[in-house]
C-alpha cells in the first residue's frame, strides 16, 4: 500500500478477529506491506489472480482500519499480488561437512510474528561468539566446525524455540474453527485490550528480547485462564454446568495446540 495511515505511524500492526491474522508494517516512508494468509485449500480453489483479488475485497478490505481501506483496495487493483507459501520447518542438526545454515535456511515458522530476521540476526550472533577467531582462527578443518555447529543447534533453541512456538501456536489459534479456541480467541482479544501489563510481556517474547520459553507458556496460559473465567462469567447460573464442560475443553485444546511445536523442538 501506497502513503497508507496506519492507526499508529511507523508500528506493525496485526489485525485479529474471524480467520488468520492480518499483518501490516511500514517498509519505506511511503509503502506499507500487508501480508494476508490464505489456506492452501482456499487458494487452490481461487484460481485466478481475479478470484484472489475478489475474495481480498470482500473478506479482508472490511476487516482492516477504516483510514487504510481505500489504499488496500487501490493496491489491490493496481498492486503486483504476490503470493508464497509458508511453512513449519523445525530446526535439525546439520551434518554435513562444510555448510552451515542460519535463519529461514535451517529453521522456518509461520510469518505470523514476523520473527523471521530476529531470529536470523541472532543466530548470526551466536555463530559469531562460537566460531570466535580467538579460538577458532581457521575454519579449514571441517569436523571441528562440524562439532562446534552441534553446540550451535543448541544453543540457538534459547532464542528461536520461544519465537517458533509462538508463531505456530498464534496462527492455529485464530484459524481453527474449534468452539474451544474460539473461546480462547475472544478471549486473547480481550486480555490485551486490558492494557500494558497484559500485552508487554508477550511483545517482548515477540520481538526477542525475553527469550524464556516458561514466560511464554506462563502468558499463553495466562489467556487461557482469562478467557475461561470470561466465557464463565457469561454463562450465569443456568449455564455454569455446560461453561464448565467447555471451559475443560479450551485447556485442552490450549495444550494441543502448543503440545506439537513444543515436541518439535525438544526432539531435534
């Protein structure tokens, strides 16, 4: 989008409701990009860049912010779409001999949190500090690399696991159609709306500056809760009996949906 307003100038903004997440974030003075994820199955049965274009103007333009609808919708007419899968690509040892891979190379997860060059840069760091000239000034001898970029795999899990469960954990959350996580997801909306206190911590995971894995479980959780203890207040006495059974499902489900990118991590 072109000398788009965005609500706040110069932040990324996420908009979150009914399907996946919508991102937009400024990348010059005048061009904002807006990423909008379409399943493989719906994007198979578009078609066309005129179906796509369509189905942007009748599900995503009313969704954003009023002040940038009309340069979304001119973008979309006279923009270039481009378009490109993502996916969910656990990191893995790697063994052979004279190559080393960083980033989106060796570790991809969902663009939800837009993590992908925060974790690149870190790793970065981290190969810097390992293979530190000081105590490696040659890199000819490729089984010492080889060994070294093993403490690597490791080592970097403390900066990229937080940042991998959360995108993965983020996105299933507000495209599943289960009536448990649509709990959760009016839930979500509403613990952040709380104020500063709620959605502080859970920027700062975002971004990369606290890197704990148990902050992220503690938040992640924490909208659980929250959004049990909505969905209960809500019900009033006639409905307590049938909240409840569904509050025990949205922690069930909460755990599902973490359980799979936590195992991934954990086992490679």
């Amino acid at each position: 989008m072109v000398d788009a307003k965005l609500p706040i100038p110069r932040y990324a903004h996420a908009v979150l409701g009914r399907g996946p997440p919508i991102l937009m974030y400024p990348i010059s003075v005048r061009e904002t990009r807006i990423l909008v994820d379409i399943p493989d199955n719906l994007y198979d049965r578009l078609g066309s860049s005129t179906a796509v274009k369509s189905y942007l103007r009748e599900h995503v333009v009313p969704t954003v912010p009023e002040c940038v609808q009309h340069q979304l919708d001119k973008a979309i007419e006279e923009g270039r779409l481009r378009s490109m899968p993502n996916a969910w690509m656990p990191s893995t040892r790697n063994a052979t001999l004279g190559l080393i891979t960083l980033g989106d190379a060796s570790n991809m997860r969902h663009p939800v949190t837009g993590a992908g060059m925060t974790v690149a840069l870190k790793d970065a760091v981290l190969l810097a500090q390992i293979l530190d000239p000081v105590d490696f000034p040659t890199l000819q001898d490729a089984n010492k690399v080889s060994q070294k970029m093993s403490q690597f795999h490791w080592k970097r899990k403390r900066h990229s696991s937080s940042l991998n469960i959360l995108a993965q954990a983020l996105y299933f959350l507000f495209v599943s159609e289960n009536p448990a996580l649509r709990i959760m997801q009016s839930g979500f909306i509403q613990y952040i709306q709380v104020g500063e206190k709620n959605f502080a911590e859970a920027a700062w995971i975002m971004g990369g500056v606290s890197v704990q894995p148990w902050r992220l479980f503690h938040r992640f959780f924490a909208v659980a809760l929250y959004s049990i203890r909505l969905h209960l207040q809500r019900a009033g006495c006639l409905g307590l009996g049938v909240a409840l059974l569904q509050s025990a499902s949205v922690l069930v489900a909460a755990v599902r949906i973490i359980w799979g990118p936590l195992v991934d991590e954990l086992r490679r």
